[in-house]
C-alpha cells in the first residue's frame, strides 16, 4: 500500500530570512521540516509531538551527508 502524501507549506518571506543564503543551514532546516512528525507518537519511551523530531547530530550530518 502506498504511502499517503503529505505536504510542507513554505513560506516566500523564507528568502528574507537571514541563513537563507547559508546552503547547509537551509538544508538542515529544509530536512528537518520534512522528518518532523506529524502526529503523537513515542520513539523509544519518549513522547514526540506533532512538529517535533528526534535526531541527532551524527545522523542528521550521515543523512546530508555534511
């Protein structure tokens, strides 16, 4: 069964931001906007809200490969 199809609204004013021109920084926001969860759940006896994500430094840098 396919995966249902989620969706990430993006702001335009994210251009102003000020890490917008820092590729790595966007990157790690980008990625982390993507993994966040959306909805309640537990990850290894940790409660993890909507929006939340569990990572960590070692496995976001493997995963961008940074």
């Amino acid at each position: 069964m396919t995966e249902r199809t989620t969706f990430v609204k993006l702001d335009r004013n994210i251009q102003r931001w000020r890490w917008y021109t820092n590729a790595n920084v966007l990157r790690v926001f980008i990625h982390l906007l993507l993994n966040a969860s959306i909805s309640e759940r537990e990850y290894e006896s940790i409660q993890i809200g909507r929006g939340e994500v569990a990572i960590t430094y070692d496995s976001l840098s493997s995963a961008l490969r940074l």
